[in-house]
C-alpha cells in the first residue's frame, strides 16, 4: 500500500512537472514570436529615439541609407531617416529603457512638427503615435494626435486662410492644442510622466479653426446657421465673440487671428487690428492696434470699414505667417507681403503690401532668424528665393530651372537641405546649398521623393 501510494505522488509531481515546462515553452515561443514576428507592429516599447545629430527627418525605403544601423532591414518598407548637421543621411536607431537598440521591425507613416515647440510626432503602421522631444529625444506614448495637413484640411472644407496651419498650436507653457474632427483637444505636457488630454469645447460647436494665447485663452470659429465665433478663458468660461451691428467684431472667413509678441490673441479683419486681452478675473477687453475710419464703398451698406479690406481680404486667403525677432510679417501665396505686428516699433504696421516674390506662386515657405526662404514657380518657370523680410529684397539661389524642389528645410546659418528634380539630366536628389549658393550632392534618390521636416 505505502509502494503504491508513493508511486502515485511521483506521478502526480512529475505530472505538473510536464505541464509547467510546456506551460513554460509556450511562453518562450510566444515571446519570440513577438520579437521575430517582422509584421511591422510596434510591439515593443520605445524610451527614445537617436536624433541628438538631427537638423532634418524624412521617411523612404529602408536602402536608402548611406550609412546608419546593421540591422537585417529585407523585410521593411519605409524607415525614418535623419540628415545630420554635416548632410550625412543616417537610419533613426531606437532605443528601449535601458538604452539597447530595438531590433523589432517598426514601419513609421508619418512625421508632423510643431511650430516653436520642441515635439515633434511620429506614427507607425500600427497606428501607435510618439510625441518626441526633440533634443533629448525622449518619447511619450500620444495616440490622440490627428495628422491632418493643411493641404488636406483646405481640399476636406474648402477653408483657406490657415496660416501655417496643421491645426496644432502650443501655449507658453509648451502645452500643445489641436483640432481632431471639430473638437478642440489640450495635451498637458506639465508632467512629463503623466501626459494628458482633455477636450475644450462643446461638442454642439463645429469648430473650423481656432487660436490659443500664452496663458491658455482660447479664441475659436465654429458653424452654426453660419459662422460664428467664441472665446474660452482657461477656467472653461464661454463668450460669444461674433459680428456686432456696426461691425466691428469680424472674426469671419477672411479673418486672421494669431499670438501677437505680447502673448495674447490678434485678430486682423477688414476693419481693424485688434488684441484679446483677459483679466485676472477671466473677464475679457479688447484693444486697438490698429484702426482706420475711411469709406469702403466696396464692402457695402456705405458703412465705415478699413481702407485696404480687398488687399487684406486677399492677403490672408492661403497664407503664411513669419515670427521674427521683432515683428510678424504675413505672406500670402501670391508673394504679396505686410507687417502685422511688431515688437518694438508700431509705426510700421502701416498694413501695407509689398511684392516680395516678383509674382512667384509659393508652393513653400521656410524661415530663420535672418531670412525667408521659398520656392515656387511662375509659370514654367521653378525658382527658390532668399528674402530679406526688412527690406523685401528677393534674389534666387539657384538659377531658373535647374531644380524643380519638392521640399526643404533651412537652418540657422542658412544652410539649405532639398529634394528635388535635377532638371539637367532627370535624377530625383538630396542635396544642400550653402549660403552662398553652392549646391552639394548628398544623394542621388533615383524616383524617391521625400518629405524634408526640420527639428531643432
């Protein structure tokens, strides 16, 4: 009986023992499974990204490198690449918790970049969204961001007087707002660990486009039985902000509104120019920066309105917005160019227009501190031009159809990265021009266009 009894514990040990060592290879398999699937699913979590180097980011084929990780890449379509400071192209490494590199196939889709901000996004095929700090690299999980370009916002609902607009803004405090659907959205970064979003306006407003001042005021345009406008201070009180009789108020389709140099929220219309400015007690006033009593007789109903409503009402229709040191100047894509605030001398916002592309269609515009840099065409003539934003001197830097450019970026000391079409023998190229307008050759792309976004 004692033979027996002891024979049936062994095999009831050794019964679990079986059972626990599949148990525990079929943990392993899966495991390795995961790591090796090579499906393109970002599985695995990534603590920071390898751009310390970065002055621009694209995304191509994973061949295209002409150097960067070891890394089998035969099954990957599209990596994120890096062009360094020096214009050497390297694959975008990264890195897990404890700083090893992640082997795992990640298959990026898209790059977005904030104005003044130092985040950027980028999204994977597996629709896992990072925000990244661009100088250290550090990532945070964000699935809520939209990547909705302007180009694509203005062909959805006809609407063009974004400036600059891919519907993301930031507050002083680098908090970053944006617009998913029609619902304005708030990411607070004030807790690096601890991200969140939270919706800011009533889902009953179609919000269509919208501003936000340092200190977090919100001023929006929604439809409603027409267009309509609301302020929102940051204890989440609405104001009504619409045509008054006498019009004074416009904030319509051709206005613009935008973060002046004081912080607070501007508006231009045809009447006037005008500041947003809360109180303490989340009250609002307005205040005049600019006004001009004359008669418009084509603005109708023989009312008092700003003498040059046509030439603002054509200026801010698909138009671009410049924050130098001290003054903003708006661009339309027509060339035509006005100073609309300044940060020392108010004298200068005379409002009036001047040709700054000699009648060049701009199909892009970048800036630095110094200048203003954008290609284009008039015509079938292709051209890209440095601008002097205080004098409105134009002058090319590549001769007239030599390139045909499909992106670039600009840095600081006004080195400029493009890809674009060499037109003397057909080739697609990566390639940089130095301030004096000599152009280097980093690649030869074959028929691969990529879209240049500038970091730091």
């Amino acid at each position: 009986m004692e033979d027996y009894i002891l024979k049936l514990l062994n095999y009831q040990v050794m019964k679990k023992l079986i059972l626990l060592t599949i148990i525990s290879l079929g943990v392993f398999i899966a495991c390795n499974d995961d790591k090796l699937s090579g499906d393109g699913s970002s599985k695995v979590k990534i603590a920071r990204m390898e751009i310390k180097d970065a002055a621009a980011l694209f995304i191509a084929p994973a061949n295209f490198s002409q150097s960067g990780s070891t890394r089998a890449a035969s099954y990957e379509t599209n990596v994120l690449f890096e062009i360094t400071k020096d214009g050497v192209i390297k694959r975008v490494s990264y890195l897990d918790e404890l700083g090893n590199e992640i082997n795992q196939s990640l298959v990026p889709t898209e790059v977005l970049t904030i104005d003044d901000s130092q985040y950027f996004f980028v999204r994977f095929n597996d629709g896992t969204t990072y925000m990244v700090q661009e100088n250290s690299g550090a990532i945070y999980e964000t699935p809520w961001i939209p990547f909705i370009t302007r180009e694509q916002r203005i062909n959805a609902v006809g609407l063009q007087n974004y400036i600059n607009d891919d519907n993301i803004k930031i507050d002083g405090n680098g908090n970053i707002y944006y617009l998913d659907g029609y619902t304005i959205y708030k990411i607070d970064i004030s807790e690096v660990n601890k991200i969140t979003k939270e919706s800011l306006t009533p889902e009953s407003d179609d919000v269509n486009m919208f501003m936000v001042s340092n200190t977090g005021h919100l001023f929006y345009r929604y439809y409603r039985d027409g267009y309509r406008s609301r302020l929102r201070n940051t204890s989440g009180r609405l104001f009504p902000f619409s045509t008054d009789d006498d019009g004074y108020y416009m904030p319509a389709r051709e206005s613009i509104a935008f973060k002046g140099f004081d912080g607070n929220i501007h508006i231009l219309d045809r009447r006037a120019l005008y500041a947003i400015i809360f109180n303490n007690d989340g009250s609002y006033e307005t205040k005049d920066i600019l006004w001009d009593n004359c008669m418009d007789q084509s603005f109708g109903h023989g009312s008092t309105h700003f003498c040059l409503s046509n030439t603002v009402y054509e200026l801010v229709r698909e138009c671009y917005l410049i924050k130098l040191r001290d003054r903003y100047l708006l661009i339309n894509s027509n060339g035509l160019a006005m100073v609309v605030d300044s940060k020392y001398d108010s004298s200068i916002l005379e409002l009036a227009a001047h040709d700054v592309t000699g009648g060049m269609k701009i199909t892009q515009l970048e800036y630095n501190d110094s200048y203003i840099f954008c290609c284009g065409n008039k015509g079938n003539d292709f051209s890209l031009l440095r601008i002097n934003p205080y004098t409105y001197e134009s002058e090319p830097l590549v001769h007239d159809n030599d390139y045909e450019i499909y992106s670039f970026t600009v840095l600081n000391d006004n080195t400029i990265t493009f890809n674009g079409l060499r037109l003397s023998d057909g080739k697609i190229i990566l390639a940089t021009i130095d301030g004096n307008g000599k152009v280097s050759v980093i690649k030869e792309t074959g028929n691969t266009k990529v879209t240049l976004h500038r970091v730091q």
